[in-house]
C-alpha cells in the first residue's frame, strides 16, 4: 500500500489524538483571545495548509465573528513594507514550520506585538519558534508528497479554536474522528468514481461557504496526485467568466452537502449542465452527479474534514490507475522553500 | 471595431478624467481615513472586481500599511453569520454597483459602524447608495461583456485612496494616463502574440507582489474572451503542486516586469523551461519569454494598470481570430446576480 493510502487512513486517530492532546494549548489560545479581544486575524500558510486557511476563515468568521485576512507574504519578504498588525491574532499554518515566508509573516507580528499562533506538524520548527502558541498537529512524519493527514488535522486544529469553550461545538467536534472513519469505510463508491473518472484530463471542481476550501483542496489533490488540470471556483466567480469554458470538454466537480450552499450549488449544477458539462458530485443528493460520492452526516460546520475524503481517494485511485508514482509524483518535493 | 477594442482605447482618458473628477471625493476618504484609523480593510468584490481587490490588498498594504481583507460573502449571505467589522474600513468594488453579495457585505459594515466607500461605475447603484463614501469611475457605460476599462479605472481609483496626500506618489499616479496611451500604441508586438498564441488549449498565468492581481485577470480576459482555460497563480502557489501539470502541453504566461518580483519570477521561468513548457511573458527583458510582450516604464506600483493592457489586446486579438462574439463571447451576461 502506498504511503499516501497508509496515511490517508490514519486521519481519524490522528484527529482524535489531536484533539485530546492539544487541549491545553487550545484553551491558552481561547484564554488570550478573550483578554486580548483581537479585531482580526491573519493567516499565513501555502498549498495544502493555504486551503485549510479558507476553512479558517469561514469557520472563525462564523463562530468567533472574527474577520480573517490571508497574508500576503510578499508585502514582507519582497517589498519590505509590511502591514499593521494592530489588534490582529497572527496565525501560520505549516505541516514543516519551515516555509521562510509563512514564518516571516509570524514573526513580524510577534515583533509588532501582536497575539501570535503556529499550527505545524513540527514543534520545533522555525514556525513553532516564532509564535507564542503551539499547536501540534502531531500527525507522525507525513512521508507522501500530497498533504493529507496534515490537512485533516489542520482544519481539525482550527475547528478546535472556534469550538474552544462550547459546550454543543465541542460535542460536534468529538464525533469527527469516528465520522472519517465511516467516511472512508465508502470504498465502493470512490472506486467506482475512478472507473468513471478514468478520462478526465482538465476539471472544474466548485464549492462554497465552508466547502470553498474543499474545492481548493479537491482540485490541488487531482491536479498534484493524477495530472488533472483542474481549478477551484466558487459559484459567484465561475459565473464571472470562468463558466465560459464549461462545457462537453470539461466535466465538473461539485461539493455540494445538504445545508446552507446547497440551493446555489443546484443552481450552479443545473448551469453548468445546461451547457452540456458532465456533473460529478460529493453530498448527500445522488441526483446532483454521476460519479456521485456519498457524504455520512456531520454538522455543517465540520463538512470539510469529511468531504476532502473521497476526493483524496479518487485523487489517489486514478494517480494509481495512471501509473503515477503516488508518493512522489510528478519530481514534487515535500518542502517548497519560496520566500 | 468591437465594443471591447473601443472600450479598451478609452482607459487613458477613463483614468485622465477620473484622477481629477474624483479628488474631492478621495480627500474625503482619506481625511476620515486618518480621524478614525481603522486597523484593517474589508473588500466585497466579484470576477475582474474582485482582481483589483488584490491589487488593493497589495498597494494599501504597501502604501498605507493597511492588512486588507477579501470578503466572504456566503457568511453574510448564506449563514447569516457576519463577521464584526469594528475598526475596519469596508469598501466595495463594482462595475455595476448592483451585485447583491457585494452590496450586502458593504451594507452590513455601514450597519455596524464602519467606515464605508462605494468603487463603482454608477453613482446611483445600490451599493453607492449602501456606503458613505463614493468614488465614481465615470468610465462611461461599458458595453462589453468583458470589463476592461472599469478594471483600469478601478485600479486608479484604488492608486489613488493609497497616492492621497502623498506628492511624490500622486506625481507618478498622474503620468499614469500618458504610460496606458504609450502601452496601447504597441499594437505589433500584440498583434504577433496573437499568431504566436493562436493554438494556445489552456495556459498557467503566474505573477507575484503586485502582479499577482495582473495574473488573476490576465487569466480571466484569456478566458472569458478566448475559451482558453487558464489559471492564475503566484510563484509560490504554483510550485505547491500545481507545477505538475506543467509541461509540453501547457504554456506558461509570466507577468515578469522589472522590478523586486524579478528574481523569483525568472526562477519559475527557468523552472517551467525545465519542465519542457514554452513560456510567453509580459516584462521588461525579452529573454524572459517568446512570445514577449514589452512594458513601457511606469513606477512599479502601478505596474498593474499597465501590464494587463497587452493582456487585453492579447485576449481580443485571439477571440477575433477564433471567431467569437467578443462583445457577448460564450454567452456570458455582464452583470451576474449571485447572493
């Protein structure tokens, strides 16, 4: 088995490892986030981790009402004019801790004073050094090249920030491990996807509200795992332009669960099939795609961590079934060392 | 000639008009902009709109030290979960001043408390109607589908919130004007792009710093007026994965013009040429790219209102030469309605 399937279904120990372990470091977060009553947050991260910062900023907006700005690291490392970070909590997201522009942007908010927080898979990183909180993903060493329990962990990490101190989050936030679990029991149906997903070459995937992520991430497994050309939209922005190229040519993937997107999804869906695009889907609604990923039930607010799942299986199923090497595909490092 | 080659020819006088019709208003702006120093921006935009928004994100962070912010619409919107905007300045980008999400999330800051402006092009729309402060593009009615003089002027209008009360950074803002007209005028490099792209599928456009919004909307006329399925990314985001893809069969268009972005753009060209793609570039040195197409000399913060002009030229030239309706490609409408 290869180590991205190995590491794949190790998701849910990892998180409830995490969870467990990390609450110490969690509750010091929530208790300077209560004294400190920053205005904003800023979040530095790259690739896998850039996506799990999409999720950050649904999920704290939603629960903490906390606006969150992605960083712009070249401001720093490029121009040497960095922002204010008055009022802000600056938090990175690094599996390594050593990506020098993420750590860059930490440890200019620690040098301005502001409220700092690393979420890495290495503790004694660079990125752990810079900030005054750590939390460990502890993951173990993640030997593929593709993030994926880094992933899972990191947006277990954050949703782990905005449920710190609720009674009824952290309750939904307990049942996530043993919903992967159950999530990644649905082999069938990821097989059966990359049967019928054998031919993709190019790939529209969209989603929206705490999904955006997901697409984000769905379309960089598929693109670094199988060689797909694909790209992530949210409804509003395929509209603008961008649907231009939907079409036969182009299948589209839709992460579309129950809950609040669902309505503009379907609408999305109906679109894109009006102008002859086959629709794929993950959600809970067969009739929205074919190949169609089934979701097990999880709140809303948790879906991300669940619908990455069977998106990395079929990234990983149809890397396989190409002849990739799946663990280093394509000459990819782990590390990208950008300043 | 088409609607979209006249709208084009049309952005220095848009952006002559616009520096001096629109002073009182940008004083106002910026002389509450000192009285209530809002500790970070808030910016709602959609499709070209949302591409200034990262030109805003990178020259307010630069010029004013300002962290800017991209909008969630779907919290506002679809969770019914809106962020707190306390100390923000909350502006809106858009043509038609009419895009719900947009409106919405500028209504919701004026609603809180924040300081509030409209970037638009209809003075009577409901978004200047929703914010304090408006800035009117004045570009006149834009026919085309496609936005290009709106795009310009609304880089202007952003130019010059970051330029007000700065005299070295308004005297460059005011050559602006003669550098679009010069830029315009090489229509034969354009013209030669245009053959040299002809069989152009699909293509990665990559810029960085202030260029990364030129990448974003370069990537969107290829699309929206050529069919060509293109994808935007910075350096840094195109080498986590996405450079799997990059290959013989894909071209790669570099935003490289002279300047602190210079360095790590020819690395990614150096490595794209390994990787076997053909590069095309927009900058300053011809070695950078072929086809090359060759900036006239502006101040590089407002290298973007320049730079994405061949761009255009470059877009329109291949939708005529493709046969498309470039006024109505793909059957696109111009203003997209989503919540």
């Amino acid at each position: 088995m290869s180590l991205a399937r190995q590491e794949i279904a190790q998701q849910p120990d990892v998180i409830a490892r995490l969870l467990e372990r990390e609450r110490p470091a969690l509750r010091a977060v929530a208790a300077e986030l209560r004294r400190r009553r920053p205005r904003y947050a800023v979040v530095a991260a790259r690739g896998s981790s850039d996506n799990a910062a999409r999720y950050a900023q649904h999920v704290l907006g939603r629960m903490l009402q906390l606006p969150v700005l992605l960083a712009t690291p070249s401001l720093h490392t490029l121009y040497h004019a960095p922002p204010r970070f008055v009022d802000a909590i600056v938090i990175g997201i690094s599996q390594s801790g050593a990506s020098p522009d993420v750590v860059g942007v930490v440890a200019e908010g620690a040098w301005q004073g502001a409220m700092t927080v690393a979420i890495t898979n290495d503790p004694t990183s660079p990125l752990a050094a810079a900030a005054a909180h750590v939390v460990d993903l502890g993951a173990g060493e993640e030997r593929s090249v593709a993030a994926t329990k880094t992933y899972t962990a990191s947006l277990a990490a954050i949703a782990a920030l905005a449920a710190e101190g609720d009674g009824a989050l952290s309750d939904d936030l307990a049942r996530l491990p043993a919903a992967i679990a159950a999530q990644l029991a649905l082999t069938g149906a990821a097989e059966a996807a990359v049967e019928a997903a054998a031919d993709w070459e190019r790939l529209t995937v969209v989603g929206r509200g705490a999904h955006y992520a997901t697409a984000f991430e769905a379309a960089l497994k598929l693109r670094e795992l199988a060689g797909i050309v694909s790209e992530a939209y949210s409804p509003a922005d395929l509209l603008h332009g961008p649907i231009a190229t939907i079409g036969p040519a182009q299948p589209l993937l839709a992460i579309a669960p129950a809950g609040p997107t669902e309505g503009s999804m379907r609408e999305l869906v109906a679109t894109a099939r009006e102008r002859g695009a086959s629709v794929a889907a993950i959600g809970h609604d067969a009739a929205l795609g074919d190949p169609f990923l089934e979701l097990v039930d999880v709140p809303e607010w948790l879906g991300p961590a669940v619908a990455i799942v069977p998106a990395q299986l079929l990234a990983v199923g149809l890397s396989e079934r190409r002849g990739i090497d799946v663990d280093a595909p394509f000459g990819l490092s782990k590390i990208t060392m950008t300043r």
